[in-house]
C-alpha cells in the first residue's frame, strides 16, 4: 500500500537516506523494501512576520515566502501478515516514572488515542516500547498486537530481523506522517528567508566585523561569518524581537543589491560562482544556501580589495624586476605591501610582500610570527631563495624574489606618500557604478 505526502524540502534528504538504509538491511534478509520517492516539487507561499520589511520601504513588517515541498510516494512499510495487514503501530516512552503512549500512524481505532499501550491478544498488563494495529481482510476486524506476540498471533513463525525491521518501519513512517504535517512552530522547521534578507544581513555583519570563514573561525575558535548571518536570521524571525536591535540599514540593501547584480553577470566557472548564481535562480531550499549568500558577500568585498590594491600596486606588476642571485645575501629598504596568513595541511603560513622603491617586489614565507605591519617603512637583510611569478591578486604575473632567513634591521614607520587621489577616486568610480550612486 502506497501514499502520497507533502514534506518540506530541508527534511527530504534525512528520511530519504534513512528509508534507503532500512530498505537495503531488508534486501540483504530477504524481507520486504520500503520505498520513498519524490513524484515532485513546489513552492508554498507562507506570509510570515519580517522586521526589515519596512527598511527596505514596505508598508507594513509582513513578507511573503515560498516554502519548497516535496511531494513523495511512501510504501511497503506494512508488509502482509497471512490474512492480516498492518494498519498502524503505537510507540510509547517511559517519561518521569509513567508509560506514556507517545506517538502513532495510520488506522489507530479511537478509543486507543492517548491510552497505554496493550496486547489484545495475551492481555498481560506490562510494560511495552511498540505495539502493531492489525487488521483481517476478511471481516474488517482490528486488533492491537505487541511484537513479541506476532508470530503466536498470526500462527506464523518471525525472525527477530523480520520484527526489527518492522518496528523500524514503524517509528520511520511516524516520522513521515509528522514531516507532513508540519507547521511554522516546529522547533525543527526552517523557514528559509528571503534573499535579499540574508545578504543584507551579511552585509551589515561584514560591514562591522570583516568576514570570517569555516576554516579561519575554527583556528581562532570564534564564529563563521556564515554561523553569525544564521543565527541572525534566526533572531530576526523570532516573534518578539526588538526593532531598536536591529543592525541592518537600508545601504546594506542597496550594497546586497549591487552584490546581486555583480554575481549575476559572472561569468561560468563551474565552481563558487555557478553555486551561488543557481542559488540565486531557484531561491533558498536548505539552511546551506544561506551559508553560501554569507561566502558570496564576503567574496565580493574580497574583490572590491583586490582592485583597490592592483590600483596602488600597478607600478609593480610592470616594473618589479628579478633582483639578486640564488643564495645571494641582499639588504635594501622596502614598504610592506600585505600581509596574509594561509592555512594549509602543514600548518600556518604567513606571507609578506615587500616592494623597495624601484617597485621591486619581494616575498617572505615563514611559519614564524613577525611584527611587520602593512604600509610601513623597513629596513631588511635576507638571502634569494629563488625568483618566480605572482599567482595571486594584486601581484598575479608580477615578477617577484622570494627571500629566506630575512631579518629586520630597522623599523622607520608608516610610509610617507604623497597626496595623490587617482586610486581613491577610482575606487570611488567603482563603488558609484556597482551601489547606482
């Protein structure tokens, strides 16, 4: 016997990985397969509660938001027993000292709701964990019959296999029929937000606190830039919360719009980007989307940097010359350019670009700490290790000398430049075009 549910997309893929790990178990043994297959796919729109709705200029703090439901076909959880068909199971909790009937599905006779659970058939009084609601094909009848009792009922002989898999079925279709029923109120339930939300709430948290990725929050032990944006959303959701705690201002919607449009008009490369431009297509489906909007954000600042610094380093990419021989000692006064740490399999790498002042560049790796300290004068010794060419932003193509064993021979201070506006007013340029200033 077969039917068909409504289940929230987000919880799809847990039921359908436990019902395939059941139904080969079952396979192996030779008993019946259970199935769970999505027939297909809709949005459900839901008016919820939004308190940025009136920022980003709407009347009121409600929003409309489509909810993705899968439509699934579930069967072969109630294999025939002779002349008997499984029609429902009971499952039930010991909960402070007292048996409690916890949870059902399919045809439970009413006047067994909210009872202890029981065996028709041996009437003995004691403690039980499941039981099954059978029905004869003859006559109708429905009797309630404990597992251990089954075989003795029906007159025919279970393997203690068989029994787990039907008690297994039991508490995994229960877990169905819940999922189909669902509400907003479920603890378990995430309504996924709008698009625009999400990263306006990520360009309000990178806005004030840089962006932090997987990899960096769990060196530093502190919060993912993705773990806060969630978090976030989540608060935002919440029935009472405080307009007065609210962090994001309309600029975040207009940057989240630029951003938008920035990543729609990348071109394919079958990586970050496709992921993030599908997203933006087919809307968010699962608590990861909003994982990849928070990366999204934090890619495009990472971009805006890049072309700041290729706009104040150009010199170098065209004049920076192989300076010194292999293993040649060298000391010369340079202005550190940037300052990176990279985390690899072997460790933390810490990476400094220095350019001298015929726009020479220089590179140090070391697993060490140094106090070197971007835009500030120094004086260095080191030996070339070797030369090569930049793979990276803002020095990619820039021929550079890496350097070992360097030392600092004098510390003179920020570096004294100029006035000069062409890289401020270019980045300005660049900010008006994206933001539509």
């Amino acid at each position: 016997m077969t039917k068909t549910y409504d289940i929230p997309e987000n919880r799809i893929t847990g039921l359908q990985y436990r019902v395939n790990k059941l139904a080969t178990r079952a396979r192996k043994n030779g008993l019946f397969e259970p199935s769970f297959k999505v027939l297909d796919r809709f949005p459900k729109t839901i008016e919820v509660h939004d308190p940025l709705a009136r920022i980003r200029g709407h009347d009121t703090n409600v929003k409309n938001v489509g909810v993705m439901i899968a439509k699934v076909e579930a069967g072969g959880f109630n294999p025939q027993l002779g002349d008997w068909n499984i029609v429902g199971f009971r499952y039930g909790q010991r909960i402070d000292g007292q048996d409690i009937a916890f949870s059902k599905w399919g045809e439970v006779p009413a006047e067994k709701h909210g009872q202890p659970l029981c065996c028709d058939h041996c009437g003995l009084k004691r403690r039980r964990t499941e039981t099954l609601i059978v029905q004869r094909e003859t006559d109708g009848n429905t009797v309630e019959v404990g597992t251990s009792c089954l075989g003795d009922f029906t007159g025919q002989d279970y393997s203690d296999s068989f029994l787990k898999s039907l008690s297994d079925a039991g508490r995994l279709m229960a877990e169905i029929e819940a999922a189909s029923n669902w509400s907003l109120d479920d603890a378990d339930f995430t309504l996924q937000d709008e698009i625009r939300n999400v990263m306006a709430v990520a360009v309000s948290i990178v806005r004030v606190e840089g962006f932090i990725n997987a990899r960096d929050a769990e060196t530093h032990n502190t919060p993912s830039t993705a773990r806060l944006v969630a978090d976030e959303l989540a608060r935002l959701n919440g029935k009472n919360v405080d307009q007065n705690t609210i962090m994001v201002i309309h600029s975040d919607f207009v940057t989240a719009d630029a951003i938008l449009e920035h990543f729609s008009q990348k071109p394919a490369d079958y990586g970050f980007n496709d992921k993030v431009k599908a997203c933006l297509t087919r809307g968010l489906v699962s608590p990861g989307d909003v994982g990849l909007l928070a990366g999204a954000v934090g890619s495009y600042y990472k971009d805006l940097e890049r072309k700041r610094k290729a706009s104040e380093f150009g010199d170098v990419l065209t004049q920076s010359k192989a300076q010194g021989e292999t293993g040649e000692k060298t000391q010369r006064r340079v202005t550190v350019a940037q300052t990176k740490t990279v985390n690899s399999d072997y460790g933390v790498m810490r990476i400094v670009s220095f350019i001298d002042d015929q726009a020479n560049l220089f590179v140090w790796k070391t697993s060490s700490a140094h106090e070197y300290l971007e835009g500030h004068r120094y004086e260095i010794a080191g030996r070339v290790k070797k030369h090569s060419v930049g793979l990276y932003p803002p020095f990619r193509d820039a021929v550079q000398t890496e350097l070992k064993n360097v030392t600092m021979k004098d510390h003179f201070g920020p570096a004294i430049k100029q006035a000069d506006t062409t890289v401020s007013d270019a980045i300005d340029d660049e900010l008006e075009s994206v933001l539509g200033f």
